[in-house]
C-alpha cells in the first residue's frame, strides 16, 4: 500500500508552510529517521524526518512551492515491496489519494488528513490508503461492505466508535468511496441513531453574504477594509507594496486577537539601579575564561531582568498562571519569554525554570536563542508556551512603552532604558540611575492587586539584586 506524506503541522498555530527544499528526489530509498524536506513555517525553518520506510514514489509539491496547507498532500512513498514505477497522483487538485497504475480501482482515496493524523514535533505526517472492497462505488456513494462483513474505516473513526459504543456496521460513510471517517461516527452518535446524516448537506448551504466594510469616517479607514479601499486612501504611486510573509501575518493575526479578547491593563515602577550596575560589574570581573581566552559570561542588564521574573512569579504564586477559558493554569515553574527582534518580526524564545537558572546561565542561553532566532533555527518548543515575557527597548533610549500580552500567557514586562534622573533620599536630592518598566496585565487572571504584587516583588529584586544569588 502506498504511504501519503502531508504537509505536517510543526506548531499548534501552523496553518501552512512554504516546501523550502526536498532532501530526497523521486527515486530515492526512505529509512525511518532520514530527512526528507526543509519546511519554512511562520517562525523557522525545519527539517522533517521519516517515519516509514521505503521509496519516494513521487513529489506532488515540488521545492520552493509557498503557502501549502497543513494536512495537503505532498509526496508519497512506495512501501516496500510496491513497485515505484506504478505509483501516480490520481487527478484532482493534489490532495487526493495516490494510486497504482494498474489497478485504478483497488485503491480508496483516505479520509481527509486531519481525521486521521495527528502532527508530530518535527515529524512528517503519513496515512496509509487502505484497499477498498468490491463494487466500491465512486465519488463517495455508500460503500458495501466487503467480505466477510468488513467495514471500511479510518483509524480514528473506530478509535471513537469503540469509545462510544457505536456499532460501525450500521453508520452510513461520507468519505471517499464510502469510508467511515471520524465526523460520521461522530454524527451518529450526537442524532442517537445508527445513520449519521450526510455532512455535505451543510457544506452544500449558500454562504450567508459578507457584510460590507463600514463606511470610512473622516480623516481615516476603518478595519476590515479590501485592499483597493485602503488603495483609494493615496495617491497611485506614492507608495510600495511589501507581500507579507508568514510570520508578519502570524504576529498581525495573535496580537490582534490579544486586544480584541485580553483585558490588558497597565502598572508602571520606576526601578533603581545602582546597586545591581555595582554587581554586575563585579561579576562580570569575576568570570572564568574559556579555552580561547574569552570570558565564560557577560551579563546584561536584561539577564537581571529575566532572573528577577522569574523569581517574582515564583514568590507571587497567584500570578503564575495563563487562561485556560473555563480555568487557571497555574504553574510551579517560572517560564518568562524574552522578546528578541529579528528582521521583519520577532521570536519570544522561553527560558524554562527561570527561578533555579544562575545569571550566567541565563545570559549564555538567551545568547544562543538570539543566534538561532535571527538565523530562523528555532525549535517550536523552544519558543511556544510560558506565562510572562519580557520586551526591553532600552538600547533604543526608549524610556517608557507599553506592550501587547503574547497569547496565551497572562503578562508581559515592558523596559525602558536606565538613564540618570534626579530624586529626593533622606530629604535631599540625589541624582540615582532608574529604569521604568511597565507590566501589561491579562484582567482574566491578573486583577489590580494581584498584578502590584508581582510587579512589587520585582521592583524589590531589581533594587536589591543580592537576593538573586541566593
């Protein structure tokens, strides 16, 4: 049976991928393990490995082909013992099954892909085309049942067919050439029958007509305008137009979503910070020398921000935590993002354990998340999850900013650069170095208190940064 290799999903927000490059050509033996295809996703580009051994049959999307959704057929290999020759792309619009030539009709095109896959972490996605009884009928009639009363299912329909007790004799397929597929069995269940009613009855309904974009008010254009009204706005040729790519429309698409649904609200502290410029000039004076002569760490000021937040989150139990709809998640470990601007975007690479990580660790590892990041060489776990992030813009003199939550953790820290400012101690003016950072806070988890505590505890850290190094 031949083997269809899908375009896999490589992170929970991905919804297409450019095919960069293919590792393999037609022809070519396939290892469990070998790498096939370079996939560019929205935030990196990854290799993606076998899982299924035999021969690459057949590229259905040649390299360089941009935008290819998930779960779309891609290429297929010929298992072992199949001749590669006799395998072939059946007609259609490159997601249909792949056949052998000479016998046209031995073969039932699959369920779609996301009834019956399940993408993996750097992994292709596979699904093997079954073989169809006699008499199969096509464009998706009613499929008898073959000899000896089979049934003609996905893998994942009958998984929840013996979950909930249906008989999957007796439920009408909507698939490809008849074959059960999980949304009928899950059908029959919901109508307490034993036919589940045709899907595409719905799929076939008129689309209900999209509202036209509101008029624009004086002076500017509202959202959800087409491209030629925002045209209409300037004068022909009074300006470029930059296709955007798959990670600006990611950000454009999240950060949208996070204002239209998290609350934010804002706290703002001024942070001095004599005392933790003093140490680390100390500890950077202390370093150890590699085998090149070069210094084992350097810290930055952001590596002091990093630690102190997770230490915060860690002493503010309450406020370590994301929203889940129905729930909190809260966490036992600090994981904090850190905001790192490459051309055309950004990354927020996450460093785990924030709290139990020394200075210099931190500061060696937020070094390599930089390097990767600007080389798009980031893993997804590497820059998915965490509950705060934080986003410093101090080397660009910029004092004071708020930022938008990345979705779905709660907070984000904004800091500005330190400068010399003057204030009253002790009843007289002294002249201080301060930095302002402001915590964006998701209403849903965080409420006014609760966000003044955690931004107080980092105040504290920042301010007395001992307490970091015990």
């Amino acid at each position: 049976m031949p083997i269809n290799v899908l375009m896999p999903a490589l992170s929970p927000t991905m919804e297409k991928g450019n095919l960069a490059k293919w590792l393999k050509k037609e022809g070519d033996a396939v290892k469990s393990g070998d790498v096939l295809a370079e996939i560019e996703t929205d935030k990196a580009t990854m290799e993606v490995e076998a899982i299924d051994e035999g021969v690459l049959a057949k590229i259905v999307v040649p390299e360089g082909t941009a935008d290819v959704p998930v779960n779309d057929l891609i290429a297929v290999i010929a298992a072992e013992g199949e001749d590669p020759s006799s395998v072939q792309a059946a007609g259609g619009n490159g997601k249909a099954a792949l056949e052998p030539k000479s016998e046209p009709q031995s073969a039932a095109a699959p369920a779609p892909a996301d009834q019956n896959t399940t993408p993996g972490g750097g992994h292709m996605s596979y699904e093997r085309v079954n073989e169809a009884p006699e008499g199969a009928q096509p464009g998706g009639s009613p499929q008898p049942q073959g000899a000896g009363g089979r049934v003609f299912a996905s893998p994942l329909a009958r998984r929840i067919a013996k979950q909930e007790g249906v008989d999957l004799a007796a439920v009408e397929g909507s698939g490809p050439h008849g074959r059960i597929i999980a949304r009928d069995v899950q059908a029959a269940k919901a109508s307490g029958g034993t036919k589940a009613p045709a899907p595409q009855a719905a799929a076939e309904a008129p689309k209900a007509a999209a509202p036209a974009p509101k008029a624009a008010p004086a002076g500017g254009a509202p959202a959800g305008l087409t491209v030629d009204q925002v045209r209409g706005f300037y004068a022909k040729g009074s300006y470029e137009e930059v296709p955007l790519d798959g990670m600006r429309k990611t950000i454009a698409k999240r950060l949208t979503e996070a204002m239209q649904v998290a609350p934010h609200f804002y706290l703002t502290v001024d942070c001095e910070l004599d005392a933790l410029m003093k140490l680390r000039e100390t500890l950077n004076g202390s370093a150890g020398k590699d085998k090149d002569g070069k210094p084992a760490f350097k810290l930055s000021v952001n590596d002091f921000v990093i630690k102190a937040m997770g230490l915060a989150l860690t002493r503010v139990p309450a406020a370590n935590a994301v929203w889940a709809e129905d729930r909190v998640l809260r966490f036992k470990q600090a994981e904090v993002g850190v905001a790192v601007a490459i051309d055309g975007g950004l990354f927020t690479p996450v460093i785990r354990r924030a709290e139990e990580k020394t200075l210099s660790t931190i500061s060696n590892e937020m070094k390599d998340f930089a390097a990767r990041a600007r080389a798009k060489k980031l893993k997804p776990e590497e820059y998915q999850g965490g509950v705060t992030s934080v986003s410093n813009l101090g080397m660009f003199g910029i004092k004071h900013f708020t930022a938008v939550i990345n979705p779905p953790q709660s907070s984000i820290l904004a800091v500005g650069a330190g400068e010399k400012r003057v204030v009253v101690k002790d009843g007289a003016p002294a002249v201080v170095q301060v930095m302002t950072a402001t915590l964006s806070c998701d209403h849903r988890v965080l409420d006014g208190a609760l966000g003044a505590e955690l931004i107080a505890a980092f105040k504290g850290l920042i301010e007395n940064p001992m307490g970091m190094l015990v």
